[in-house]
C-alpha cells in the first residue's frame, strides 16, 4: 500500500532535521567551551599552586622575618633551620649567572611553563645577555621548600636547566657518555647538601674537583658545589 506524503508531514520532518541540527551545533559549541573552561581553570589552579609554593618557600626558608600566621604562610619550624643556606645558595648562583643566559635548556612538563621559560629567554636575548652552556645537577636531601626557591625558580623562572643526579646518569644511559658534551654543554654544577652522605655514584663523579662551600647564617657549611668542565 502506498502512502502519500502530505506537504505538512514534510514541513515537519525538514523542521525536525533543522532543530537537530540547530541543537547538535549548540551542544558541540557548549561542549568546546566546556573543555576550554575545564583547561583555564586546570592551568588557573596550577598557577595559584605553584605561585602559593613559591611564596611559602621564601617565607620559610628565605626571609629572616616570616610574613602571616602560622600554619598557613609561616611555620615554626623556620626558627630552627637558620635558613638552612637556601638564601646563600640563591645568592652563589645570581652571582655565578649574572649577565648570562641559558644557551641550552630543557623542556618543563606543563606547557605554560614553557612559555614562561621562553618568555625569560626572550628578555636575556633583548637585554644581550652572553649564552652560557652551563647544566645544574642536585643530590642529596634537600629541603623541598628551600628547593623550590632556591632552584627550581631558577629553573622556571629563568630557563636554567636544573635536573637531579638520577635523571643525570638516565640521560647517559640512554644517549651515551658524551650526551652532555654532545648536546653542548660546557660547564656542570653539581650540587650536594651536606646532610647527606656522599656514595661513590657521586663521588666519582667529582673526585679531583675542589667544592664551592656555600655556609649558612650560623657560619656552618650548608652545601658543596663541585664546578666542572663537561
């Protein structure tokens, strides 16, 4: 049996498809934005952490008067560290990094950081900063607050190319001996606080080089740094 199809059963089914159509775009759009939403306030979120950390650290590690009430911005056990050198090691490296930019740096996980590590190459380039192929390798306890200030600003903030020892030897061993050398790097910092005990994976790495002590505001020796040409 035929059916015939009447002019307002076919307005209906072309109206129906339009209002899908209509409904399906609006969702698409209503979910990118969403998304978009979702990754501002991830990277907003993230910001605020990291900027928070930083501050604590100073706070806490850095500056002989703490700002805020404890617990929140200031902790008491910042009366009993005598800053632990972070200040001092801050110091040693604005003075060994003064006027001088990374010549070679290494990618950060988010990707708005590495924007910032651009954005502080750009500014060294405008301001003729010399290129310095100089790599930083840590080792040993550290204060993960004092770290933060002290080092990982320098690796955010400013491009230096900061890694750990155990990342260090990865890196050989999965590129060769002559990575370092290879990728250009010149000159190796490798740090190492002296709370911790120095096992032959580090000591061979800098027997023969005399060390840098970095003391603290009580005068002891808070660090060693082992300056070596790669």
């Amino acid at each position: 049996m035929n059916y015939e199809t009447r002019p307002w059963q076919h307005f209906l089914r072309s109206t129906n498809n339009f209002l899908l159509k209509i409904c399906y775009a609006r969702a698409s759009r209503a979910a990118q934005w969403f998304s978009k939403a979702l990754g501002f306030l991830f990277v907003t979120a993230l910001f605020i952490i990291i900027s928070f950390e930083i501050f604590y650290a100073w706070n806490n590690q850095i500056t002989y008067y703490p700002l805020g009430l404890q617990p929140w911005l200031s902790s008491k056990v910042r009366y009993e560290n005598y800053n632990g050198g972070y200040n001092e090691l801050t110091q040693y490296f604005e003075k060994e990094f003064r006027g001088k930019i990374p010549a070679l740096t290494f990618d950060l996980r988010y990707q708005f950081l590495n924007r910032i590590r651009d954005g502080a190459l750009e500014r060294g380039i405008q301001e003729k900063k010399a290129p310095y192929s100089a790599l930083v390798v840590t080792y040993g306890n550290f204060d993960k607050a004092g770290k933060l200030w002290a080092l990982d600003r320098l690796h955010i903030y400013h491009a230096w190319p900061i890694i750990s020892l155990e990342d260090y030897y990865q890196y050989i061993r999965e590129n060769g001996n002559d990575f370092y050398t290879r990728s250009g790097f010149r000159a190796a910092y490798f740090i190492i606080p002296t709370n911790t005990v120095s096992r032959a994976e580090f000591s061979t790495l800098v027997s023969g080089t005399q060390p840098f002590e970095v003391k603290n505001p009580r005068g002891d020796t808070a660090f060693l740094i082992y300056k070596k040409p790669l």
